[in-house]
C-alpha cells in the first residue's frame, strides 16, 4: 500500500521526452513494469519515473542525464528525481532538506537499466537494477561492405525516425567539425531530408573556430568534396570566453576532457544562440566513437585491447552496474560524460539529438566481430571506423564521405597548446572547484 505521507518529487521536463507514437503515460507504465522488453521497445528519448507503492521505477536513454536524492523527514522519506544536481539542490533548500545535502550523495540512475528504488524508510535498501539494453555481440559476419551498410541503415532509420516528429520547416543544425562522426550524420541527414520529400535548406552545418583551428579548414575541406560547402556556417568566438568556473557549474563533473568539451561546447552552444534567438534543433555525432570503440587505449592504464574488445559496451557504460568501479554518484562511460554535450545545449535551450546512442544503432555496433576482424591487433581496432563508416555511408547515400583522422571535438577548434592556457587544471583540482560551488 501506498503510504501517504512518502513523497516523489520529480522535477524532470517531460516536454524533453522524445517517444514517437508513445504516450507519456503509457511510458510510464511500461517502466512500471519492470519488464525489459517493454522498455526496450520504447522509441526515442526519454527519462522517466514511475510508482507502484513503496517502489520507485526509473528509467533513461543514454542521451538524457537523470539524477536522485533520497531525504530523510519524519513524516517519510521524500525522493527528489531531476536532470541536474543544482535542480536536486534548490529543492531540497526549498523544503528545508538542504542540511543533509552533498553533490556525493546524489545518485545517476545508469543507462540502460530500471532502476528501483523502495521507500521503506531507514535504512533503505540499495536499489535493484533491470537491463533493458543487452545487444547480442558479434553476431554480423566480418565483411565490412556488409557491417557498414548495416550500421548507417540504422543510423540512417533513427535519423529518419526523428526528422518525422519535427515541424516540416524546422531549422535542423550539426555540430560539425568534419570529422567521421558529425560527417556521417551531416550526410545521413542530409539524404534522409530528401529520401523524405523534405527540403535539404533548412539544414546548417555549424563549425566552431576558437582561432586557427583545425576544424575549419577540415569542415569546409569535407563538404567541398561532396558538393555540400554552402551548407557550412563558422561560429567564431574567442577563447578568452572558455571559463572554467562557468563550465564546472553547467557540467556538474570534473574530468579533464568532459571539462574541455563542455567548454568548447559552451562556446558553439552561444554562439549559434547570438545568431538565431529561436533555433531548436541540434544534431551531433556523440557515441559514434563508443560504438566503434575508437579511444586510444594507451592513456587509459586500466585498458588493453581484450578489454575493450570483450566487455560489453565498455565505452558506453563503463565497467559496468555493479562493479567495484561503478561510480554511484556519476554512472560510467558514455552514460556519465553525455552530459558534456547535453548540459551546454541545454544551458542555451536547445534540444539535443544523438542518433549514435540509439540503442538500435548500438546493437549494429555490439554485433560487429571486433575479436575476429582485429585479432586483438590496437592499430587494426583504430583503423575500423573509418572504413565501416565510409563504406556504409557510400552504400546507403551513394556518396563518397571523406575519412580524416580522428581529434576530439575541443582539439579541433582551437588549438591544444591554446587551449591549455585556459584549461589546464587536473582532475583534482576541478573537483575541488566544484564541490566549492556548495561549500
């Protein structure tokens, strides 16, 4: 039985839920259920909470940071969901909670999985948690015509799938450095828009210059090749903008590279905001790198091939729920770091869309045979994603993608050694500057 006095008090935006042909409520009970194949089935975007009684149900997509805070009262515990630790913040101040507040003490709900929580008072159990995300691995052949053209098919079907649940004139912007990621999804889109009847015209392919970059000269290079260079638009801005200390409070992490890429995310984010007060739509290539799991695994000293190859979607959720490693308060991987990239656009009102993180996307990427098409070989695993996804875009488009070198996002708009003078802290160090923010 319900006990009245218990509480759930969520502050998500349900207006962020993205569920074609879905009702909100009907995703709730879907949630409710506990049941992994409903939830899996659920189209889109979400992040959601359902209550049965004392059982709390909370689910998300990789690409929607969901957060919690269990708080003691005497009339019954109270359970505060949000998107953000200043949002759990302001509410516990708002009731009289914040005494028992640290940002540590917030809990991530991980991707992929049902979480429940049970209000049963003190001390309460530790949640339980349901996968509803289990790709099947290396089930596709190792042909990389055939590996590639699948993987765009579903890229290609996500995108398609989101396009249709937008206006029919809606400005649709990429984040676009020319790289393998935000071009594939810049030409996938591109041919979805005109395979659905829908004019090409209202999409931009927005660049970010910090000053001499290399992304600009890469951009243009990239859509120069395939007939596309009027689709390009630069945002400069000047690197003296890159703040730590406003980056750290919109991020809420410390990681030195999610601190750099929320940084230059930042910057794109306002710099688009300048120029078109009422623009929505933003796309980007978030989760192509997990998914053909393209990292250098010589800077991680917790990495070697076998692992990377092995574990089940490591990039996307770190070692695991579960695991000594897991990080309650921030999850791991993919389903921690997301909110470099949802965090800025958020902060400048846009909505999101990571076609790379759909789960559908991800089953093609788990079933590809890393181990046989490797033989656990580093340099073998780096040179994978650009021809799965050159290939696959060729296949599905007709068009002959360019393949540069990867670089990260923030490396390519300004360069590093400037960079570095704006950002230069240790992980140590950010983490001290945040947690000051609630001193």
């Amino acid at each position: 039985m319900d006990r009245p006095l218990d509480r759930v008090v969520d502050l998500l935006d349900p207006s962020l839920n993205e569920l074609a042909g879905v009702s909100l409520d009907d995703a709730r009970r879907r949630v409710l259920s506990n049941d992994p194949v409903a939830v899996r089935s659920l189209p889109g975007s979400f992040a959601l909470v359902a209550r049965d009684g004392v059982a709390v149900r909370m689910a998300r997509s990789l690409d929607r940071p969901m957060r919690y805070f269990l708080a003691k009262r005497k009339e019954g515990p109270a359970l505060f969901v949000a998107d953000r630790i200043d949002t759990l913040h302001r509410a516990l101040e708002a009731e009289g909670l914040a005494a028992q507040f640290h940002p540590s003490y917030t809990r991530m709900v991980p991707a992929h999985h049902v979480i429940e929580v049970r209000l049963v008072g003190c001390p309460d159990p530790d949640p339980t948690y349901q996968r509803f995300v289990a790709p099947a691995k290396a089930t596709l052949p190792a042909d990389l015509d055939v590996i590639g053209r699948r993987y765009v098919e579903a890229l290609a079907a996500e995108i398609a799938l989101w396009i249709r649940g937008l206006a029919p004139d809606a400005p649709i912007g990429v984040a676009f450095s020319g790289g393998i990621d935000s071009g594939s999804v810049f030409l996938v889109t591109y041919h979805v828009l005109k395979s659905l009847g829908l004019s090409p015209a209202r999409l931009k392919a927005f660049t970010l210059d910090l000053g001499q970059g290399p992304d600009r000269g890469q951009a243009r290079a990239f859509l120069d090749a395939v007939g596309l260079g009027l689709f390009l638009e630069e945002i400069e801005a000047d690197p003296a903008s890159l703040d730590v200390d406003e980056t750290l409070r919109v991020l809420e992490d410390y990681k030195p590279l999610d601190v750099e890429c929320a940084a230059v995310g930042l910057a794109l984010c306002r710099g688009i905001r300048a120029r078109y007060p009422d623009w929505l739509h933003l796309v980007d290539g978030d989760g192509g790198d997990e998914n053909l799991k393209d990292y250098p695994i010589e800077a991680n000293p917790e990495l070697t091939i076998r692992s990377v190859v092995d574990n089940l979607m490591l990039y996307h959720e770190g070692w695991g729920v579960g695991k000594i490693k897991h990080s309650l308060t921030y999850s791991g991987g993919l389903s921690r770091s997301y909110v470099r990239t949802y965090a800025p656009a958020r902060r400048y009102g846009f909505k999101g869309f990571s076609p790379y993180t759909r789960p559908a996307v991800v089953d093609v990427a788990e079933a590809i045979p890393f181990a046989e098409l490797t033989r656990y070989d580093v340099p073998t695993l780096y040179s994978l994603k650009g021809e799965i996804v050159r290939r696959g875009v060729e296949a599905v488009t007709g068009l002959d993608m360019p393949a540069f070198p990867k670089r990260r996002f923030q490396h390519g708009a300004v360069p590093e050694s400037v960079l570095h003078q704006r950002l230069s802290g240790a992980e140590a160090t950010y983490r001290q500057r945040f947690l000051a923010l609630y001193a």
